[in-house]
C-alpha cells in the first residue's frame, strides 16, 4: 500500500490578496536613514497585492490635519528614493495626537478614506501612540457616528484597524529587535569620522573625545568603540566607577609610554557616573589636559550621525521589514494584537508591540534604579554581547595579573582577503593574551605555515589594525594538503597548541584537510577553529561571512552613483558584473539594495526565454516615467575549479540545473543581446566591478561582527585546550575540535568541519543550502515582476523573551 502523500503546508504570496483593502503608511518621530526604503517597501508590496496605498506625510500631524497630507501611492511615486536619507513623506512631533480630540480627528481622516491598515515607522513614542489609537478605535468611531460624520455602513466596514509598527531609529534603543531602521548607516558616518579623525591625531600627538548620539542607550558609542578601537567609552548603561578619571588618564600615559601615537575617547551624549552626574566631553578634555597635558581636541557629531545615504544593511533591512509589514496586515484579524517586525540574527519576526515597548521601558526604569547590570540585559543578547567583547579587549592586565596557560595559538589567513579579517585578527590576539595564551602569527597561509614564517604577536602589534582593510598578516589561497609534513614539523617547533584560521572556501577545505590527516600526523592533534572571512559569502555553515557587507557597500554604492549617473540621460540600462564565482549572494543583496530590475546568479538558471522576458519587461518600464534599468550578473570564476577532498568526488551536482547556462551567458553575451534587443527604446552601458569590492576601509559590521567572532572563537579554543591536555601535553583527534563558527539564524554555533561536507556543494564552492535564496523572490517583486514567493516563514507571531534579575 502506497504511503499517503504528505501534505503540502507552504505559504504562498499568491494565496494573499489585498483587494478591497486600503493601507497607509507613515512615519514619526526622528528620521533614520533607510526609512524610505520600508516606505518603497510597503508601497510596492502593497500595490504587488492589489491593495490601494496611501502616503501619510509630516507623521501623525499629517493624519490629524487630513487633506493633501493622505494621498494615494503609486508605483512610480516611490523610484529613486531607496538611496536617499530622511524621509522623503516627513516627519513631525504632533501634540495634538496626544490628546483625544486630535485622534479623533485621524479617525475620521482615514476612515473616508476607507483606511483600516496602518504601518507606523518611528521610534518607541510613535508606536505606543498607534497602540492607543488602535485600542480607542471603536470608540472613536462610535463618537464620530454619534456626531454625525460617518454613517453605520461606514462604522461596519472600517470596524477594525490593524497596526503594524516597525523601528526607525540610529540609536537602536528598541528592545526586540538585534538592529532598528538607521543603525548601521549611523555607525558608517560615526566610523567615517573617526576614520578621518586618525590621520590627523596621529600627525600630532594628539587625543580626541568624540560625542555620539545616544541620550538614553549607548549602542552607537558601544559599537564604534570596538569598531575603531577606542580606548576608552562612556555609555549610559555602564557608569564607571569612582575613581575613573585616574585610571583613564593612567591608561592614557601607557599609550604614550608604548609609543602610541593617539588616543580616542567615545561619549555617547547620555553617558553619565555612577552618582547620575553628567559626564560631558568637555569635562573628559579638561581633566585630560589637566592631569597629562595632552593636546586634546573635542568633536561632537551631531546630526551628521542622521544623514547621508542609507547602508546596504539598512536598505536590506527596511525592504524586508517593509515587504513582512505588508504581510502582516493582510493576515491581521480582530484579536491579533498590533505587532512590531523585527530583526533577531537575520531572521524576520513579528512580536507583540507592546511587549518590546513594556521591555524598553523596563530597561529605561533599571537605569533610574541603578540596576545597570539588569539593564545590560533588558537591552538583549546583541547589545550584551557586544558589552561584554569591549571589556575583554580594552582591559589590558599586566604580565603578572595574566592567567599562566603556557599554551601556543596560531593564527593565519587563508584565501583571498577580505575587509574584516585584521580586525578578527586583533581581536583574536589580544583575547587570547589576555586568557593566558602566546599568540603566533603566520604570514601567506598554509604556504607560510609550511615555511616556517610564524612569530609571537604581541598586544601592541596590532594597534590600530580595525581600520585597516586586506590583510595584513598576508594571506594565499595555498592548501595544506600537499605540505602536511611540513606544516606538522612546524608546529612541533614552535610548540603550537592550537591553530585559528581566518579566511574563505579554501580555509574550509584546508581545516577539513588538516583533520582527515590527523591519524597519519599526531601534531595535528590540536583543537581547530575557523572563523569565515569572505566577501562570496560561499561558506556551508554560516549564513554570514566576514568582509561581504563591505563588498555589498562598495556594489551599492557604486551602482548608485552608475544610476546618476544617467540622471540626464533617458532610457539607458547599466549591466553591472559583480564578484561571488558560483555564489550569487552579492549579486542578489547588491541588487535589492541597489533597486535592480534583474540579476543573474548561477544557482537561478535562466535561458534565451528568461532574459527575452527581462528585455521585454525593461521596454514596458521604459514607458513609464522611469527612464532607467540596472541588471547585476555575478561573475563565474575562469580559473579551475577546485578539486574536492577525498570521499566527495561525485556528491556535488544539483539536479535540475542548467550547469552551462551561466558559462555560455556571459556578461559580454547578455550585454550585446540587450543593446540588441533594446535598439530603438533603451541604450546599455556595461561595467565590471572587479577587485574595488575586495578593497577599502571595513565596514562598521565587518568589524564589528569581526571582533566579536573572533573573540568567541578564541574563548572556545581556551575551553578545548583545558579539556584537550592530558599527560604534560595537547591531544585531541575528536571531530568536534575541528570547528567552525559560523551564524546560523539566530546564533553564532561550532560545527565540526566534518559535519559540514554533506553541506558543501566543492565543485562550485558554495553550500547546498542557502538562506538568501528566499529573498530573491522580494528583489523581483519590488522590481515588478509577477513571482512565487514563499511566505511560509511569516506570521508566526513571537513574544519578547524576558530577562529575570539574576538573583531570580
């Protein structure tokens, strides 16, 4: 007997309709760069599902005033805004919405509108406002049918409004969420300064003490700190202790004695000392030139920190909040509560509005009650850990207060470079030295390894080196397969206890490499950690990889400026080739950061059919007031394909795919036959991105997500080596001690390499699996294209983990 067929219980967007419904969309509050972007979002997606929607301009000023401040959204209305800062429909503190009679007010505007879905974007005030306003809602209607502006059809139709809320807002001061609307493109104008600032204070000695945003949370100053290596931060959820001006300006003189060259100091504007006093960069200036003489120069950044162009992250982070938004109203019913979408690891999720608000005045409740600790952890487990990593690599111990471990680590780079990986080094170096350990550092990789070129690293070696983009260890693509002897004799010379690789696929399969040879080579008996460091993001086991936003951020950029480009010049398509080989992932989240029409990824086959359709589809947009097409191809590699470790041979092919599509459809291909099919309507214009993403200064994630990985990694090496050593020395042939670290979903989780090749797809270096195909379907809706989008991750409605004190 057959078994029964297993049914299907995906989600489809095609399943949802908005037909008949009506959604506005506004925002309030501060402005934070990505804000238009959810704006587009919502838009686009709402019109996708054949709802009318409404822009509501100047926040909730614009609801109570009515009139032209609620006009209807179209396709068009929203091009060219997912590049620009602000808000573009405004923003406006609203008194009058406090009150009763100003909701009122609203009430009647939307309701002769017929607008029952409203997507609020704002900060925690502006949410708490449509909260109440959904909670009054049938009262009002009530009172505006008793005074006679509205009927009783009208009070039956409009019976239920349903709110969805998300965070706009650089302070990231939201609990519930791991990053808010603006964050990282805040961090970027922090990081850019601070960046600048260097050059100049290390020509003259000089210290500077930088005011960040940030009254209430510290988040900004918290992350910019470890982002450049500050050496000292104030933050309002961490007072220092009394005594603090002695011991800054302590550490301070230990810099000059060490022969460094400048210091920096962070405020974030609400920073204060254990007593509630203010602690201003000012006073920080005086007492630094008072007690050390130090030439010291203030900088406050001010609204700086609010403008500027939105960042890849939040342009991809507000078109998925925008897009779930959407979704989330179209399944509201009446006893779903009003929701706030959020970010937790790269996860979309949707929690109760008013429990993350309740969490976030919880947190503002602990500080007034100088329980900064429960603070720390109301804020969650992102800012937490971020605290936690700063402790750990800004308190510098003396030799003699170190743990003694007598254990050797090694690391090196492996692969191609990528921007993040000297701050993972750093970090990597100086938590260890910290845990007791003498760091080494291996120059070229394998190869190096092999040469015997490692050298203890000490703490000041790597000063300075956040910043710094490449590698600056040197790294090569080298794999240790054919230098195992070599690479075992020179760990028992130089007594290596463990090894820390930092790098991309070739990393991978070295490590996978060096654990097979373990029972032919005792040396290699070590514990094994590697930490992804790529901008292809190709890695099985980490949905992330370090150095891929900062190539996201210079394909985004640059295809900003290619569509300026063409701001005087009608009709005119970009074909725009980025890095990736095999793997489409900068292509894809390049393009839905950029705005592109199309993009072509080798795991997507496409043919002659497909890219006919893209022209066609191009011609119509070419109708319509917009004038312009960008279309992203991810480059396949020319050079040889790697060969896969032994037992894999024969595992690798997909089923299903066209495996010549993208090798005969070469960007030159798809350019000619644009330029072809387009003559008369459009004219192309072709540009290869090349090394320029491998290159610059890392971005504030790339650093940030960098220190902090490494870190962890470091940490897990000191755990497995104090379970590894037995009888006077270092044995371990177990798989669980040949890891990776890597982000899935939601966490930073060890997988034994071992593990990890039924994952690995070797002849196209790219895993099997990958969490950024399910986007895809978004980029060619918000792009205009008719598609099947799974939405079956979407609506499960969270709740806010809460955290007791811990005497609970």
């Amino acid at each position: 007997m057959a078994a029964p067929k297993r049914q299907d219980t995906r989600k489809f967007i095609e399943n949802l309709s908005g037909a008949g419904k009506s959604i506005a969309v506004l925002t309030s509050g501060g402005d934070a760069q990505g804000m238009n972007a959810a704006v587009r979002a919502v838009v686009r997606m709402g019109i996708y599902v054949e709802a009318k929607v409404y822009f509501i301009h100047e926040g909730y000023q614009g609801m109570v005033d009515g009139g032209d401040n609620i006009k209807e959204a179209t396709w068009e209305s929203v091009s060219g805004i997912l590049q620009v800062g602000g808000t573009v429909i405004g923003s406006a503190r609203c008194k009058e919405f406090r009150v009763r009679e100003g909701r009122l007010k609203a009430a009647h505007n939307l309701v002769r509108r017929g607008i029952t879905n409203l997507c609020v974007i704002g900060g925690d005030g502006s949410l708490t406002g449509a909260n109440l306003f959904r909670e009054e809602w049938s009262g009002l209607l009530d009172e505006l049918l008793q005074q006679g502006l509205i009927d009783e059809e009208a009070t039956r139709v409009n019976s239920e409004l349903h709110i969805v809320g998300m965070v706009g807002s650089i302070d990231n001061d939201f609990c519930g969420t791991d990053m808010t609307i603006g964050t990282d493109s805040a961090l970027h104008r922090i990081i850019e300064v601070v960046d600048a600032i260097m050059t100049t204070a290390q020509s003259h000695q000089r210290t500077f003490v930088l005011e960040v945003m940030g009254r209430h949370c510290g988040y900004l100053a918290l992350v910019s700190a470890l982002s450049c290596g500050a050496d000292w931060v104030f933050i309002p959820e961490m007072p220092p202790e009394d005594g603090w001006e002695d011991n800054m300006c302590q550490k301070l003189s230990e810099n000059l004695a060490d022969k460094k060259r400048l210091n920096i100091i962070i405020v974030a504007e609400g920073a204060i000392d254990s007593h509630n006093k203010a602690i201003t960069p000012d006073y920080i200036k005086d007492l630094v030139v008072r007690c050390l003489g130090f030439d010291t120069r203030v900088t406050i950044l001010g609204h700086v920190q609010r403008g500027g162009t939105p960042s890849a992250f939040d342009r991809i982070l507000a078109s998925r909040m925008g897009v779930e938004a959407v979704l989330a109203l179209l399944e509201a019913s009446a006893t779903t509560p009003a929701c706030v979408v959020s970010l937790v690891g790269n996860q979309a999720v949707r929690l109760p509005l008013m429990e993350c608000v309740q969490m976030t005045q919880e947190v503002q409740k602990a500080m007034d009650e100088k329980k900064f600790e429960e603070a720390v952890r109301l804020r969650g487990s992102s800012f937490e850990h971020n605290l936690s990593t700063y402790r750990l690599l800004s308190n510098r111990k003396a030799d003699s207060e170190l743990p003694n471990s007598s254990f050797n680590v090694a690391v090196l780079n492996v692969g191609a470079p990528a921007a993040g990986m000297n701050a993972a080094v750093r970090s990597a170096v100086r938590v260890g030295i910290s845990e007791g350990h003498k760091m080494f550092a291996v120059t070229d990789g394998f190869e190096g390894f092999s040469k015997g070129q490692i050298e203890e690293i000490k703490w000041g070696d790597v000063g300075g080196w956040t910043g710094q983009g490449g590698s600056l260890l040197g790294t090569k693509r080298t794999l240790p397969g054919k230098h195992l002897e070599q690479i075992a004799e020179q760990i028992k010379i130089h007594n290596i206890n463990a090894l820390l690789v930092i790098g991309g696929f070739e990393a991978y399969v070295g490590l996978l490499e060096l654990s097979a040879a373990r029972g032919r080579h005792a040396e290699l008996c070590v514990p094994m950690v590697m930490v992804p460091a790529t901008v292809s993001n190709n890695i099985p086991g980490s949905d992330l990889s370090v150095g891929s936003d900062t190539a996201l951020n210079a394909i985004t950029d640059t295809c900003d400026r290619i569509k300026q480009s063409a701001s005087g010049t009608k009709r005119r398509v970009f074909i725009i080739e980025t890095m990736g080989g095999y793997c489409g992932y900068l292509a894809s989240m390049g393009g839905l950061a950029a705005g592109a029409d199309t993009v072509y990824i080798y795991e997507e086959p496409f043919d002659i059919r497909d890219l006919q359709a893209n022209v066609e589809h191009l011609t119509q947009k070419m109708k319509t007031s917009i004038k312009r097409g960008l279309v992203l191809r991810s480059s396949a590699p020319s050079r040889r394909l790697l060969s896969p470790p032994a037992g894999q041979q024969g595992e690798c092919k997909s089923s299903g795919r066209n495996e010549n599509s993208n090798e005969n459809f070469t960007t030159d291909f798809i350019y000619q036959l644009y330029t072809e099919e387009g003559k008369g309507v459009f004219d192309c214009r072709k540009n290869i991105l090349g090394h320029m993403q491998q290159g610059g200064a890392p971005s504030p994630f790339d650093r940030n997500f960098g220190t902090k990985i490494a870190a962890k990694a470091v940490q897990w090496i000191t755990k497995t080596l104090k379970e590894s050593y037995k009888g006077g020395r270092v044995f371990t042939d177990a798989e669980d001690t040949a890891c990776l670290l890597g982000m899935r979903c939601r966490a930073l989780v060890f997988q034994p390499v071992s593990r990890l090749r039924d994952e690995t797809d070797f002849v196209h270096r790219i895993p099997k699996e990958q969490w950024w195909l399910k986007l895809r379907p978004l980029m060619k809706i918000l792009a205009k294209y008719k598609t099947s989008y799974d939405v079956s991750d979407s609506g499960q409605l969270e709740h806010v983990t809460r955290v007791l004190p811990r005497e609970a």
